[in-house]
C-alpha cells in the first residue's frame, strides 16, 4: 500500500464511476465485458440478424459441415444439423432464450427480491424469525433442485423453466438482501438519517439503495451466469425447453445422436455457451475485485 | 456448544416438517386425481375407491391426512410407481448407493486436487501460478457440466477409447449386490474375477466423477487459496516465522489447521449443488443413481416416484447440509455464535 500520493487529485467521481475506472485497469474483465455486452446484443438482435428461420428444415443440406471446412458452404456459415436447419440461425435464436431469458429472470428475481427482503429487512421480531427459518430451508436447496422441483409440478416446457428459475433464485436474492439492509439499518449515518426525520421510503430511497447497489450488480452478475446454467441443464436433461425450439442446451442434447459423426452440432452451441457463461463470471469477478480495492482506498 | 447443537437439532426438526408438508402438498398440485397420486394406483374402479381413500383419510381433514401420510412414509409404504407398479420405497433405496458413492469419490477427487493446487496458489512466492491456476478455476467454473462431459467422452472414450461411455460395471462381471456400494459389494463378494472387476469398476467411476468433481474442485481451489491468504497474513503466523520455523511446519501446525476450516464449510454449502450435478452427470454417464431415476419419472410423469425422489435427495442434502454444519462447529469454537440463514 503506498501511502503517500504526491501526484494523484482527490477523487471526487461517484462511486459506480470509481468502481467502473477500477474495472477498466483489469483487461481481461474489460475484454470480459464487450464480449458480455456483444452477447446481450446478439440476445435482443440476434433473432433479427439470424438468415434463415431456426426452425427451417432443408432436406438437401443434411449435415453440412461449417464454411471453414472444404465440404462447407457459405449459405451457412456453421453448417447445418441432422434436420438441415441453419446451426448460425439456432445459435443466434438460442443465444435470446438461453442468455436473454436468464437476464431477464434475474432481473425479474432482484425486483421481487428487492421488494421482500427490504420489507424483511426493516421486520423484526417472530416476523423475521419466522422468514429466517423458511429462508433457511430454502437456501439449503440447491437453486436447480428447486427448479426441477418446481418444473415437475408445471411440467416442461421453456415458460415453466423460466418461472422456475426465478423462484428457485428468489430465495438467495431475498436472503442477500434482507442481510445487507439489516446491516445498514444498524450503522449511524442510516440513524442520523432516521433522527432527521426521514420515513422508511426516505430511507430506503437515500441511504440504503445508494450503498446496496454495487453489491447487488456484483450478486447479479455471478446470479446471471448460474440462471444461464439452471435454463440450459433444464433443456438438456429435456425437461426444460422442448425439442424444436432453438434453446442451447436442448440443441446440445438433440444432436448428441449426430454428435460422433459431426462434432460441430454440438461444439458450436457449447462454445457460445461457454463463452456467456465465462464472460459474466469474468465480469462479476472483475467488479468484485474493483469493488474491494475501492474499499481499500 | 449444547446451545449450538440443540439449535441445529431445531432446524432439523423444522425442515423435515417443512419438508414433507410440501411433498405432501404435491398430491394436491399435481395435475392428477389425489387418490391416485398418493397410491400409485392409476385405474381404481368405483367400488375400490371408498376403501382406499379411506385407507388414506381422504374423506377427514388435511391434518389427519398429513399425519396419515407421515405415518406411511415411516412404515415404508410410499406407494408404488404409476409405471412399473412396484414399491417406490424399494426402487429408491436401490438406486441411492450409486448417487452417493458418486457423490463422495467426486468430492474426494477434489479434495485431493483443490487442496494443494489452492495453497500453491495462496503463495506470493509464485504470482503466475496463482493467475494461473485462478483461471483454469474461472474456466472450470464456467464450463457447462454435460459439455465438460461430451468433450471429455469424445476424447477419452471414442478418441482414445481409455474409458468406457456408460454404466457403472461391464456387464460381463456379475456383482452380487448386498450394500449398493460397488466397489464395496466387490471387495466383499467371493467370485474369482474380484481384481478385474474392481478395475473395471475404477474405470467406469473415472470420466463421470472427474467431470463431478470439476465444480467442486474449483469452489474448493477459490476457498483454498482466499483462506490460506487471509490465515498467513496474521499476527501468529507472522510471529511463528520469526521465531523460525520453515514454510512446511509453517503449513503444518499453523496455516492448514486455520486455513481448511472455512473449506469445510464449503463443502457443505456446495453438497447441494453437487447433488444435484451428480444426477445430470448421471443422466449423460447412463449411471443407474437416484438422479437419472427421478428424471425418468418427470419424463414419464410418474407422480408418486417424482415424491419420492424428491423426498431423499433433498432429505440426504439437508442431513448432509447440517453434519457438515455440526463438524465445522467442532473443529471451530468461533463458529458456534452465529446467526440465522448461513448454512
């Protein structure tokens, strides 16, 4: 630790901005992040972007390999499946059911979580005691256990796989949150605050979400990666997403009859979706590193 | 430490009822007549069926039910599978030694692995280890378990053809089966191709419980290396290397014993998970455990199955959860003034 900063200003930059210039000194985060960020992209564009339908079958190309290889054909650049659909066109629809649902659940879980654990956090009493011990349970359960718990009940299908995933999250969101605010609402300048005559909205508004908000982009960001996960372990194991639809892991799994035979059916999805998956873990490490040493400063 | 283990107890107590009311309240969720998904039994004619649901209370209050239900599940009468029509009780309890001896070689692998590779890694002698070893963690972290498992198949098994693709035993060697541990029943069994099996049997366990092993391997490295970081770093190992003792009895009386301590604890945070990567592993691995067994029942909505399956891994992941909890507690007097929701 240097101790004396001769040459460096104040800092004077919100905290997300410090945290965000913190960030950038880590370039494999950064790379991390444009490849997330691309990825978002391909989620929302990518069925727009895509050539040819996903669920598009062409009886004269079965099979072809990707354009790189000397049987390839450009018409379709990653080559095609046991049916002939376009694997680029699936790749790229699959890319906004797997990584775009999964955003979209965790987004959906960190409102509902939101909402309850700052109502939790601000209980007390057999109230809280009450919501620890069901939180207890439920945090106990691994979050894809619940989901096939959960998918057992509604059957498959990629709808029921969504709400699945948001409730199997909801209880780590509920509990991450309800900590922090109970930690928050203990420290002085939280009272202080209170003493001035600020209400539970005030409160929440001024003094707990601008302090809680790295830590839940942080949370969010490692919770993104295992959404991902839940929703393509749930198609492959073929209760999630069915069979035509263009999901990653249910690609992976219709193809495995193929897959000795033409490796690429089932390479190229698993590598988009390794490379979802690496990069929101990348980036969620990197903000928790940037976060850290701006504590330290 | 009573305290502690009286709370523990509580919790126990508290999630077996909030267990088995919600596997109780699945007769009633799912999409299929009450009766029927209690017995097992699918075509029951009218005259049948007053005897039965008296049997099972239906006709009194769902408390009475509850407590009948309770009452079955502990007499082992956890009716039959709307599929094959025999015991669910029998068939679960056969198929749950495969799980768990999955389960705890994968665990053991990753012991073996994450340990060192994590105290290598926590060392400032070595700073390109750590970032090396840091990001074939965050590569493993990341690699989705059946992909792991199609490349290492693909490789291993039709490249190289080291490993077979599937099962537990070739189906030449006949294991009499007397605990469901396999390599156990081997060891135990008195048929003269006892060595050859037992290889063949480590060679079957070794794809499926290196790709298990994969996800705790990493958690346990990150643990590993944050903890022995944090433990070396203190005022009593500081004072230990003044007074002179070398690196390894530096590891040995001071760093290790306070360094593992939040592993263990790890373990038990993530045996849940690994649990439930055990049963997709199994599902790709055909390995006849538990998990594979319950995703053939959702497949084939096999209600009264799918309860009971769900009723043992999440009953084994809860004991398993608290014994890990109760161990730490032993090995670590601090841990016992806690607060709630930090299994």
């Amino acid at each position: 630790m240097v101790k004396f900063r001769f040459f460096s200003s104040p800092n004077n930059s919100s905290p997300l901005r410090q945290l965000w210039r913190l960030f950038q000194r880590n370039h494999f985060a950064l790379v991390a992040s444009w490849v997330f960020i691309f990825m978002i992209l391909m989620a929302i564009l990518g069925p727009l972007l895509a050539p040819y339908s996903p669920y598009m079958q062409q009886a004269d190309m079965l099979l072809v390999p990707p354009s790189w290889d000397v049987n390839g054909y450009i018409q379709s650049p990653f080559g095609t499946d046991a049916l002939g659909r376009d694997i680029l066109s699936r790749i790229l629809a699959g890319i906004s059911y797997s990584f775009g649902l999964a955003i979209v659940a965790v987004a959906l879980a960190l409102s509902l979580g939101l909402l309850i654990g700052t109502l939790a956090g601000f209980s007390k009493g057999i109230r809280a005691s009450f919501l620890n011990h069901i939180l207890d349970i439920a945090l106990t359960m691994p979050s894809l256990l619940i989901a096939i718990v959960i998918v057992a009940i509604l059957g498959p299908g990629i709808a029921n796989s969504f709400w699945a995933v948001v409730l199997a999250m909801l209880p780590q969101f509920i509990h991450h949150i309800r900590t922090e605010v109970a930690d928050l609402l203990d420290k002085d300048f939280v009272i202080a605050y209170r003493l001035d005559g600020a209400n539970n909205w005030q409160v929440f508004r001024f003094a707990l979400v601008p302090n809680m908000i790295e830590n839940i982009v942080i949370f969010s960001t490692m919770a993104i990666s295992a959404a991902v996960l839940d929703i393509v372990v749930l198609g492959f194991i073929g209760i999630g997403a069915q069979s035509p639809e263009p999901e990653l892991g249910t690609m992976i799994a219709d193809s495995l009859g193929v897959f000795y035979l033409s490796p690429w059916t089932v390479m190229l999805p698993g590598i988009t979706l390794f490379l979802c998956i690496l990069s929101t873990n990348i980036v969620g490490d990197g903000l928790r590193h940037a976060l850290k040493e701006r504590r330290l400063q | 430490m009573l305290n502690y283990f009286s709370r523990k107890l509580s919790l126990l107590f508290f999630i077996t009822f909030g267990v088995t009311v919600f596997v109780f309240s699945l007769n009633y969720m799912f999409p299929t007549d009450v009766l029927s998904s209690m017995s097992g039994l699918t075509n029951i004619s009218e005259q049948d069926y007053l005897a039965i649901s008296e049997k099972y209370h239906l006709n009194q209050s769902v408390f009475i039910q509850y407590f009948a239900f309770i009452g079955r599940i502990l007499e082992g009468d956890w009716g039959v599978s709307f599929i094959t029509g025999t015991s669910i009780y029998e068939q679960v309890f056969r198929v749950l030694p495969a799980t768990i001896e999955l389960a705890i070689y994968a665990l053991f692998y990753s012991f073996i692995i994450a340990i060192p590779l994590g105290v290598l890694a926590s060392s400032e002698t070595y700073p390109w280890l750590d970032k090396s070893i840091l990001a074939l963690s965050i590569i493993g972290f990341s690699m989705p378990i059946f992909w792991l498992a199609l490349l290492l198949i693909l490789v291993f098994s039709i490249g190289l053809g080291w490993f077979p693709t599937s099962g537990r035993l070739s189906l030449i060697y006949n294991i009499p089966s007397s605990s469901g541990f396999l390599l156990w029943d081997i060891l135990r069994s008195n048929v003269d191709y006892k060595a050859e099996a037992f290889v063949d049997a480590l060679r079957h366990l070794a794809l499926p419980s290196f790709v298990l092993a994969a996800y705790p391997t990493t958690v346990l490295i990150r643990t590993t290396r944050q903890s022995m970081k944090d433990v070396m770093n203190t005022n009593y190992v500081k004072a230990a290397k003044a007074k002179g003792l070398s690196t390894s009895q530096l590891l040995r009386r001071h760093g290790l014993r306070n360094g593992l301590l939040p592993v263990i604890q790890m373990l038990g945070m993530h045996f849940g998970t690994v649990i439930t990567l055990a049963m997709v592993t199994e599902v790709i691995f055909a390995w006849p455990g538990v998990g594979s067994w319950l995703v053939d029942a959702i497949h084939q909505r096999d209600y009264p199955a799918i309860q009971g399956g769900l009723l043992v891994i999440s009953g084994m992941v809860f004991i398993a959860t608290i014994l890990f909890d109760l161990l730490y507690m032993i090995f670590d007097p601090i841990a016992r003034i806690r607060g709630h929701g930090k299994i």
